[in-house]
C-alpha cells in the first residue's frame, strides 16, 4: 500500500511539529517527569537530525576523487618498472629514484583519500545515530502526557514505562515503526556494541559515479566483509547502501515517524481530554532552511547500487505549495550496464582475508 504525507510550504517541518508548537500547558506533565517541553524535546532531536543530513552533503560534496589519481600513478610505477631491466646503472638509479618519489605521492594521496573519508563515514554514522535517538526521543514525548504516578515501578527506558501506561496504543505505535526500525536498529547497534565499522564504496557507472557505505562484519569463516546481517547479499554477491537511496529512504521514513506520533498524540489528547488541537496556519521561521534539505535529498539521481533496484523505493515530490514523501513508490530508476568498484577495507591486523562489496569472481 502506498503511504503519502503532505507538507505544507508554510511549515516545512513536520505535522508533528504543529501539533507540539500549539498545546495548552495545561495538559502536559513534563516537569513532573524532569523532562523539557515536549516540543523542546522536538525541536533538539529534530535540529540533530537535519544537521545530519547536512553533515553527509557538506562531506560528499567537498569531497575529491582520488581513484583517478591514483589509477595514474600505479600505471606510471608499472611502466617504469618495467624499464628497469633494460637500463644502465646510472639511468637505473633515475628511475628508481622516480619510482619512490611516485609512491610518495600514492601514499600521501592514499592518506588524504582516508582523511576525507573518515570524515565522510562519520557524518554517515551521526545521522544514523540522530534518527535512532529521535525514535527514543518520541517516548520522551509520550511521556509528557501522563502524569509521573502513572506508573509506579523505576522502570528506565521511557518505551516500557509508556507501555505499562498504554500498551495497546504503544504497541500499535512500534508496529507501525517496526519495518524502518529493524533496518536502522541492527546497524547503530553493530557500530555501539559489535567493533563494526563503516567502509566506504564507490561505483563508477556509464551514468555516473554512485558514493556508498558498508558495515564491516566477520563471517564463521573470519572473512571481513560487509555484515550479512544486514547487507543480505544479491545474486551471491556482497551488497552496501548507496547515498542516493539511503538519504531518500531515511528522509520519507523520518517524516512517517513524525506522523505517526502525531496521530499518536492527537488519540492521546482527544481520549484523555477530549481536546482536538487546531493546527492550522503554524508557520516553522526555519522552512527555507530545512527545505533546502529536502530539495538537496530530492536532486540526488535514482541511480542505486545493484541490489538496490529490487527494493521498495522512497520518493519525494516537490510542488507548488506543497512537498509530498511517499513509500514505497514506483519511481522509475537509472539502470547502467558497466561498472568499476573502488572500495575500502579497514582491516583489523589479526583478519586476512575480505568479501568484496558486488565483486564478481572469474
């Protein structure tokens, strides 16, 4: 079934954001709870988040391609190289000389190439970890709505304790979240708990170049690679998450999240309170702002990683006065034939051999 959410261009935020910016005080608990006002709670975890999202463009954008650089010099050194037989003593000398200053040059290339990508993986990690923080921030929210005798066991997590509260409804809630949850979950909990790590890979296509990521996870075998767990592999082939469909899919699903505890609250209040809670005409003084978040997500090309094709897929449509995320959708995609993979492995000293990301073996 396909789900749409409409954004008005007057509150480029969310629709969660209206209802939170317009609550009578006299319906919230949060001081009880030490807790911020719910919309404050709103408002930092939303600010990290799209800060997360402008944190991977700033990376991907400033980025170099070092690939090219790189395929020139490795040729250089081989055609010298293979001189080397034929020469004389002192031209021998010249060329070797002119072999160690190349790969003086590989190795300082290789050493910028790893600065910007560490920096480039580790805005990918902060994003991931805002939208998790985010889901754990909505019970926060929940939380604020009932007063703090509501239950009376310590129980820590603000999820169980609205559970005890209203178990239908969070239950309900979670089920709702649970598809986009159990993608994100896995792989902000591997990187916490499990030493893995994030790689870079990048494709080169006849239709351009497609920036992506990997968790690195270790097989029964000892063979690192991407975590199978979470990169279910493709026609026998290892996979990884493209930038172009990654943004896209946690952008639409950020805005569902958002929506669903709206109509959370809305059930909430309405039940409790019998309030309905106008939303209308609240305007967010930072639209322009966010939606050049969207419109940069928006631009990104459907050209995914080749398992990614087979996937349901996010879209996000920009009109006149309005911005509509839908999932999934029947977007139509860019489909290439030829391919040239350049990817890292951080290794770990102990491990020796690797899977490679879409490699096909001959």
């Amino acid at each position: 079934m396909k789900k749409k959410i409409k954004i008005m261009n007057d509150n480029l935020n969310t629709d969660l954001y209206a209802l939170l910016k317009n609550l009578p005080d006299n319906i919230l608990y949060h001081q009880e709870h030490g807790l911020r006002h719910p919309l404050g709670i709103y408002n930092i975890s939303f600010k990290r988040v799209t800060s997360g999202f402008k944190g991977v463009f700033n990376s991907a954008n400033t980025r170099e391609d070092f690939s090219d650089k790189k395929k020139g010099i490795n040729e250089d050194i081989k055609k010298l190289q293979g001189k080397l037989p034929s020469l004389e003593n002192e031209e021998k000398q010249f060329v070797e000389k002119r072999i160690e200053e190349l790969k003086g040059q590989l190795k300082q290339i290789s050493q910028q190439q790893a600065t910007e990508d560490k920096k480039t993986l580790d805005s990918v990690k902060e994003l991931l970890d805002s939208l998790m923080s985010f889901i754990d921030d909505t019970y926060h929210i929940l939380k604020c709505f009932f007063p703090a005798n509501s239950v009376t066991k310590d129980i820590r997590f603000a999820d169980k304790w609205m559970e005890k509260v209203e178990k239908r409804l969070i239950i309900d809630y979670k089920n709702k979240l649970k598809e986009y949850r159990d993608i994100l979950a896995p792989i902000v909990n591997k990187i916490k708990h499990n030493h893995a790590r994030l790689n870079r890979i990048s494709l080169k296509t006849e239709l351009g170049q497609i920036e992506g990521y990997y968790v690195e996870g270790v097989d029964s075998k000892g063979s690192l690679g991407p975590d199978r767990e979470i990169h279910k592999q493709f026609r026998n082939q290892e996979t990884a998450f493209s930038l172009n469909r990654d943004l896209k899919f946690h952008l639409v699903n950020f805005y569902f999240i958002c929506h669903h505890l709206k109509v959370l609250i809305n059930r909430i209040i309405k039940d409790k309170h019998n309030l309905q809670i106008d939303t209308n005409n609240v305007t967010f003084k930072n639209s322009e702002e966010n939606f050049d978040i969207i419109k940069m997500v928006n631009a990104l090309p459907n050209l995914f990683f080749p398992d990614e094709i087979n996937k349901s897929q996010p879209e996000i449509l920009i009109k006149e006065n309005e911005v509509e995320v839908i999932f999934p959708s029947k977007t139509s995609l860019l489909l290439y034939t030829d391919i040239e993979i350049n990817f890292v492995a951080t290794g770990d000293g102990v491990s020796k051999s690797f899977r490679l990301p879409y490699w096909i073996s001959r």
